[in-house]
C-alpha cells in the first residue's frame, strides 16, 4: 500500500543532478507498488547536506514492513571514509509514544546511485530485477555475458529497503526521518 508524500515533497529531479531523469509517478518495483511525485520539480523528499530539517510522515496503520524507495546522493567513501556511515535516522513511533530508531547506514540500508561494480549495499534491494541474459542473439562484444545466463539487477534510480516491523498488530503512528549530515532523497515508501 503506497503512501502519499506528496504534502513533503520539496524538492525535483535537479536536486539529483543536471540532466537526472529517474522514474516518478506510479512505479512496480520488484512486484510492490510505489507512488513516486509525478512533477519533476517536486516530487522527492530531500535532504540537503545543510539545514536540513527532521521530516514526521503520519501514517496511523499497521504494517508488516515499511519499505522505503531512497537514494543516497553523494559518499565520501572514495576519500577514505569507511562504510557504515549514518545517513538519517528513521524513528518508527508507535501508539502511546514508544519508538524503534533505525539508522540508515551507507553500503547496508543505502547507497549512491549509480553505484560502481561491487558495491551493491548489504540489507536493501536495487530497483531493478535480476533478469536472464538473451541466450542466442545479441552482440559479439556480450558474448561472455550470455554464458553466465543470468545478470544481477542493477539500481537504476533507488535502493529498496525494508523495515521488519517487531510488533506487525500495533499502529505505527508515524514515521520521522532525521538526516545526518549526506545528501540523499526519500522517493517513495511502501507498506
């Protein structure tokens, strides 16, 4: 069950980069519906490196998993800085005030889009499918391809990440995320 953000979002494709053009408006990632902005000037929740605000999304349901569609936007691993770095803070709040504070880390619940060969993060899903390669057509060049016959599906705009909730019967009243100090966006989440 997607969740409309449209009242959060603030920011469009540009907040990506010059020339991004990710998929938004209604989108099926591996099987799930995902309601992505339909406007490319506003249609993420994003988080610029500075000033940037806590954001409390109202849910007032129950869930098995809240599955985030997001994409972190800048790392600083390629200087040196080691994973697991913390990112935001995603505070589930339940009815009568108790809470479970998640960290969102690069390389396990994110990472940068695109990302390089290998560095897939360890607890989210790409966007994209794993998909069978084409087994008797296709160019020279890709023949060594056809051989492994199946292809690892690859994030061509966001990383899926889903939160197991410990306590599916109770109402998650809402949601907050508390942004570190990277550059990322919320494009869609799921329950």
């Amino acid at each position: 069950q997607p969740i409309r953000l449209t009242r959060f979002y603030n920011v469009g494709t540009r907040f990506i980069g010059a020339g991004a053009k990710p998929k938004i408006g209604r989108q099926t990632f591996h099987g799930l519906p995902f309601t992505i902005g339909g406007n490319r000037d506003r249609c993420f929740i994003g988080f610029p490196v500075k000033k940037a605000k806590p954001v409390v999304i109202s849910l007032h349901r129950s869930a098995r998993r809240v599955i985030f569609a997001h994409a972190l936007l800048e790392s600083k691993i390629h200087e040196g800085e080691p994973i697991g770095r913390v990112i935001a803070n995603y505070v589930f709040r339940y009815h009568r005030q108790s809470e479970i504070r998640v960290p969102i880390r690069e390389r396990f619940e994110t990472c940068i889009v695109p990302t390089a060969w290998g560095q897939w993060p360890f607890l989210s899903m790409p966007d994209q499918k794993n998909f069978m390669q084409a087994r008797y057509h296709g160019e020279w060049a890709n023949a060594g391809n056809r051989m492994t016959e199946a292809s690892e599906g690859m994030a061509c705009d966001y990383y899926l990440w889903a939160w197991d909730n410990p306590h599916p019967d109770r109402v998650i009243e809402s949601v907050t995320i508390e942004p570190a100090d990277r550059k990322f966006i919320i494009a869609a989440i799921t329950l």
